[in-house]
C-alpha cells in the first residue's frame, strides 16, 4: 500500500470545524494546511484547547469537518471512507476499552471489524510487541493502567495501517512504559508505518520526532523539521564557571544583562551573527573573573514552543 502521489501519509487543505449549529459555538480548527510526510515520525504540539484533539477525531472519521479536505494515504476522506478509516489506526486518550473482553477477544474483534481474514491476523505476535502475551486471556478489567494502554496500541494495529496516530501515549504512565512504548514506535516507523504523536512532554517530542506542527487557537503556528525548529530562536547562553564564588555580575558587564544562577555560574545570553563567545568570554576576563571552566547552550524546543505560541497570542490579542 503506497501513500498518495506527493509522498505524504496524511494532507489537509483549509480544515475547519466550527461548534454550534450557525457556528456561534465557536471554531476550533481554522483553516489547518499540514502534510505529514510518509514514513515521518511527526509530533502535533500545542496548549489545551489548541485543536490537537478534534484534528484528530477529524483523521479518525469520530467528528465531521465543517470546511475542507483530507487525504489520508492519498484516499479523499469524502470520495473514499472506507479506505481512509482503514489506512489509519489511532491510540486516544481515554482508556475505552470494553472491559469483559480479553485483550486476545478485543484484538480478534477489532481486526474483524476492519475485515481482516482470520489467516492474516496477527493477534499474538501484536500482544507480544507490547508486552501483553501473558495477559492474553485475562479480562481487560483486571489489567493495570499501563497495560490498558498498552492495549489501546495493540488495537490500533490490528488491521496494520500504514498511519498510527498516538494521542498522549505517555501521559501518567510510568518511566519503563514510556521506554518500552518508545522503543516499539521507533521499531514500527522503521518498517515504515508513519507515526503521529501528540504529546505534552517537549523532550519527548524533540527526542522522537523528525518534523514538528504547533496549533494554537486552532490555527497552525509552525511546521518544520525538529532541527530547523529549534534553530528559529537565534540564540544562545556563555555560561562561565568562575573560579571564586561572585556576590554579583561584574558591573562592567551590566549591559551585557548577565545573571548569576543559583549554582554560581554567570550566564549570558547572546545572538548567533551578532556577538562572539570569545569577545564576551574576553569581556568577562576583562572584568576581573577568572574563569574555570566555560560552555554554550543552545535553546530547545519548550523555547520555541513558548516563543511561538507567545507570539501568536501577541498577534492575534
């Protein structure tokens, strides 16, 4: 199964949705043009109430667009439903799991449900890669938390779709989860299943995904490589070690606008292009430090998201 013919698992073109029936309810998506690249890991940002979700239960077929297209795997959500809704599998949030079922009855239902043969389920191999092979057999109501979700995973692969959208896959499980979670998305998007993952851990995002979209107030703020993302802020913190304990920044250096942190390391902040770390470290020597010990950070994507979300606010306020 191929994805359509610009290489992209997932494309929207001016997607709306409007609450209420004239529209008064308010709009949550405004417009959202996004391409998610075949075979991408691809992280959806954004605070509460940015639109995450209903972007979400849009591509899952769970609530109706007001304006707008969507192709997911190159299959017009309008002209071809079917083939939209079986090209993708999503994890939600919520733990909906029917609990009377088995995690072996619930994956067997779920892959008769998108008419998968009986000869091409893959049940128990999909509960082994999540963990859940001992749990086979056993009622989902006395499964654990963690592994609850871990079942929600295993469903959303049961008719192998070349899309899995994770929705906060990670929220309030545990660290050994999380790891083992990681390590199965890391191992399905190299067999080629393109991944999308919402989440409200910045790290994680920056650690998993190679492109990275941010809603806010249902309108696409950014969309770019993960990289290039974090080099849109254009700068940089010296962060020297001083050999003696300093009371305060060196007045010499006041508009510098350093700061002492709490470790006693001097932090100044700076523009790539417009100053030299050797120039202020020079400065800094200049006025009386000695120094022990120097390096550089670099910003990381809760900068980026804040400046960007920040600066949405300021234009739309």
């Amino acid at each position: 199964m191929e994805p359509g013919s610009g290489g992209n698992a997932i494309e929207t073109r001016g997607l709306r949705k409007r609450y209420g029936r004239d529209g008064t309810g308010g709009e949550a998506l405004k417009g959202v043009d996004l391409d998610v690249p075949a075979g991408s890991i691809f992280g959806l940002l954004g605070p509460n109430g940015a639109g995450k979700s209903t972007f979400i239960n849009i591509l899952a077929g769970l609530v109706v667009k007001s304006a707008g297209t969507v192709r997911i795997w190159g299959f017009d959500q309008d002209v071809n439903p079917r083939n939209a809704r079986a090209a993708i599998g999503v994890v939600p949030q919520e733990l909906n799991i029917d609990p009377f079922f088995t995690p072996r009855e619930a994956m067997e239902w779920q892959a008769g449900l998108y008419g998968v043969p009986k000869s091409r389920r893959r049940t128990m191999d999909i509960l082994g890669r999540v963990g859940l092979a001992d749990k086979a057999d056993a009622y989902a109501r006395t499964l654990s938390g963690g592994m609850k979700r871990r079942l929600l995973v295993a469903k959303a692969l049961a008719h192998r779709p070349p899309v899995l959208v994770l929705d906060e896959p990670t929220a309030g499980v545990d660290i050994e989860l999380r790891q083992m979670l990681w390590a199965y998305v890391r191992d399905l998007n190299a067999q080629g299943v393109t991944v999308i993952l919402t989440t409200h851990y910045l790290e994680e995002a920056q650690a998993m995904c190679d492109r990275i979209a941010i809603l806010h107030r249902g309108a696409l703020v950014a969309c770019d490589d993960t990289s290039a993302l974090v080099g849109r802020l254009d700068a940089k913190t010296l962060v020297i070690r001083p050999r003696a304990p300093l009371s305060a920044p060196p007045p010499e250096l006041a508009d510098l606008a350093p700061s002492l942190r709490p470790d006693g390391a001097l932090a100044i902040g700076y523009r790539r292009g417009r100053a030299d770390p050797l120039t202020l470290l020079d400065r800094v020597r200049a006025a009386g430090v000695a120094v022990e010990d120097v390096a550089t950070e670099e910003p990381d994507l809760e900068d980026v998201f804040l400046a960007l979300t920040r600066g949405a606010e300021a234009a739309a306020g």
